[in-house]
C-alpha cells in the first residue's frame, strides 16, 4: 500500500475520464458553455443572454412573441435541465458541479421576462441575476438542499425571480423618472 495520502479531489474523476451520459452532460453544460473558465455560472448565464439576444435580432419577434419563448425556452430547462443536471451530478460524483450551467441558463431566462430587447436591458439582467446567484438570499440557499437536480437548478430559479423583479422595478421606476 502507498504511503502516498490521497486528498477527496484527487479520489474525484476528471471531466474527461468519467462515464458519461452524452445528452445529459451537453444538457447540463449546456452543449459546453459550463466548461469554460474561469467562472462558467457568468459563461452559461452569457450563452444564455446571447442565446435570447440572437432569437430577438434574428426573428424580430413582437413583445409577446418574445416573452413566449422565453416561457417555452425556461420550461424546457426546467423539464429536461433537472433530470440531465441529476445525472451529471451522479455521473461526476460532485455535489452541485460548478460545470452544471443549464441552471444559470434557466434563471437568466427568467431574469429576461417582459424585458425588451435590447443590450441595456440585457446586460441589466445579466448582472442582477449574477449577483444574486453568487449572493443567493434567504431563502434561495435553503433550495441547494433539494436531492440531485432539483437543489441545483431550483436556487438558480429563485435567483432568476429575485433578479426579475429587482428588473422590472427598475424598467417601472426609470419610466416613471425619464
């Protein structure tokens, strides 16, 4: 036996050598955006932005339209987002893996309802829905508790309903003052 001593990371596979589950982990990296570093909550939460940016210049959709799209768009994270973030988390053996994004993607959606758009109002959205992703407050951090999946994407949503109304707030009282 090795006189070596083995810390808990190094007992932890790697990304690369794990098994893994291929739609789960392109689902929960969301198609590999949560790989990036450094920080890749701010990289799925920036593909997400683009993500509804690129929809809003290319289709040029009505308000409703929009707003439409992103519910379809957050259920579909929500739906298929739980199951391939609890698979990740079994697959990796790591509690919350910082790689998950698909959570980041879904509460950065839900940041963008009845925004307009534009970049002003996006890069709005995305610092709010950072801060109180990092910040989590009560009771978005009791949520982490939740088994596999749920825990990781369900304090992401509760960030996500934080930041929109701090958002919305800002788009009644800026219209209200200009």
């Amino acid at each position: 036996m090795s006189s070596e001593t083995s810390s808990p990371e190094s007992r932890v596979p790697s990304v690369q050598t794990m098994k893994k589950t291929p739609w789960a982990w392109g689902v929960a990296t969301f198609f590999g955006a949560g790989l990036l570093k450094p920080g890749p909550g701010t990289w799925g939460s920036v593909a997400a932005v683009l993500l509804w940016a690129a929809f809003a210049w290319l289709a040029h959709p009505s308000p409703l339209t929009l707003l439409i799209a992103l519910l379809i768009g957050i259920a579909l994270t929500l739906v298929i987002g739980i199951p391939a973030a609890t698979i990740v988390e079994r697959e990796s053996g790591r509690h919350d893996p910082q790689f998950v994004v698909i959570d980041e993607v879904a509460g950065q959606w839900i940041t963008l309802l009845f925004s307009p758009a534009d970049w002003r109002h996006a890069l709005i959205a995305l610092v709010l829905f950072r801060l109180f992703d990092i910040v989590k407050p009560f009771p978005v951090r009791r949520l982490e508790r939740l088994p596999g999946g749920w825990g990781i994407v369900f304090d992401d949503v509760a960030a996500g309903l934080y930041a929109l109304g701090i958002a919305s707030l800002l788009r009644t009282l800026l219209r209200i003052w200009f």
